[in-house]
C-alpha cells in the first residue's frame, strides 16, 4: 500500500530530520513523507528539500509563501497526495506528540474502514502525564464539547492523528473545508461521518512536544468554539 504521510511544518527544524528518520524506519516499505512548509524562518523548507533530494524524492516538499493555516496545509497536502498516487494518505504533526510506530496499527486498522483514528480517549489513549491538570480538562471538554453539539460516535473529535484512505478522501467536498485550527480535525471527522464513511480508533500515548514551540492560541480556541455550532447548518445536505 502506497501511504503517505502528510506532515505541515512551521519551525520545525529540530525535529524534522528525527521524524524522517524514525518515519522510514517503519515497516511500511511504500512510505512516502509530504512536508508542507509555510515559509519557516529557521530554514525547515530548505531542510525538507535537502531531505528530498537525499532520500530520491521519498521525502517531497510543497512549499507555501507564508503561515496560512493548518486547515489549509492539511488540504493542500491531502490534495497532492493524491495527485501523485497515494492509496493511503496519514496525517500527524512534526513535534512528536504523535508516536510514529502507531502509524503501523493505523495502517492494519485501514484495511476494514475507511478512516483510522488514533485516539488519546479510549482505554490505552492518555494525554501527556506531565501536563497540569486544567490543561487536560480543557482538552478533554473541547472534544467533548464537539462530540456533543454534532453528535459524533467517534471518542477522541479533535486529535490530528489519522489515516485516510484514498476513496474516503476523493469522496469528501474538501473544497468547502473552512476551518484552519484544530477546528479542521472536528470539520473532516463530522463530513466524513455525515457521509457514512465508517472510523476505527486505536489508542495513543499524546505527549507534549520535546522541541520548538506549540501553535496553540486563544484565537484558534475561539474559532473551535463558534465553528462547531456552525458546521451542523453548513452540511446539512450531507447525507447520513
């Protein structure tokens, strides 16, 4: 199975070669990775298309002239995924918080749905031990929050940890996926649930990231927030 990896970048030079390389150490021998930079000023574009050029285009790179946006680098990447032949197209962050080797299970899991999650709230999933415990609870009551307003099976809504078969995708209206925050995570799994693709959850450890910075904001918090309730009139058409 041809999978590839879609992983956007912002100041991601620390840890980006450290994920390439425990990437193709999997056992997934048709493992490609897309690396789509938004213009990183500490050079993590020029790093990739070092990468790209080393590893015989297992590594490619799109290139965006600046920060648009989560949403919009998952799309992009989903988009040229599929332009170049991907049977699967997982989607993960570059900091870690997503434990590579799970990209296995997910992979197993696809065969018998159309979109594998890893999960952190299923028995086996955890949140980062070191976190405080309001920040958990916030995050647990977004996703919560999102479950209920749109009426999703699925136990973990906002996590960024997920494979896609190509069908699944090539079946999906992206062009009118809007959000660009984690938001985007809660949009794709209520558009791919409104339209009967059936989900699989395999439970993950999320640890905080080791290097470089979080993107999270109370903007981007906000955008969750009001977003969620808008989505349910913005696809009522979807059929269930």
């Amino acid at each position: 199975m041809h999978l590839t990896v879609v992983v956007p970048t912002y100041n991601e030079a620390e840890n980006l070669p450290k994920l390439v390389s425990a990437l193709f150490s999997l056992p997934l021998p048709e493992l490609s990775i897309l690396v789509v930079d938004d213009n990183s000023p500490d050079g993590t574009g020029q790093l990739a298309d070092t990468m790209a050029n080393e590893t015989s285009g297992r590594v490619c790179v799109l290139h965006r002239p600046g920060k648009l946006g989560l949403g919009t680098a998952y799309i992009s990447g989903f988009r040229k995924a599929l332009e170049n032949g991907a049977q699967a197209v997982a989607q993960m962050d570059a900091d870690f918080s997503h434990p590579p080797e799970k990209l296995v299970e997910l992979a197993a899991a696809l065969q018998d749905c159309d979109v594998a999650l890893g999960s952190r709230y299923i028995p086996g999933g955890r949140l980062d031990e070191q976190w405080p415990f309001w920040r958990k609870a916030l995050s647990s009551f977004g996703n919560i929050y999102a479950r209920t307003i749109l009426g999703l099976p699925m136990h973990d809504v906002t996590g960024g940890f997920r494979m896609w078969r190509r069908e699944t995708l090539l079946g999906m209206p992206l062009e009118r996926v809007r959000s660009n925050g984690y938001i985007f995570q809660v949009e794709m799994a209520y558009v791919a649930h409104s339209l009967g693709y059936t989900f699989k959850e395999i439970p993950f450890y999320f640890a905080d990231r080791r290097w470089g910075k979080s993107k999270m904001s109370f903007r981007i918090q906000i955008e969750a927030a009001l977003r969620t309730w808008q989505l349910r009139g913005m696809y009522r058409d979807l059929a269930k």
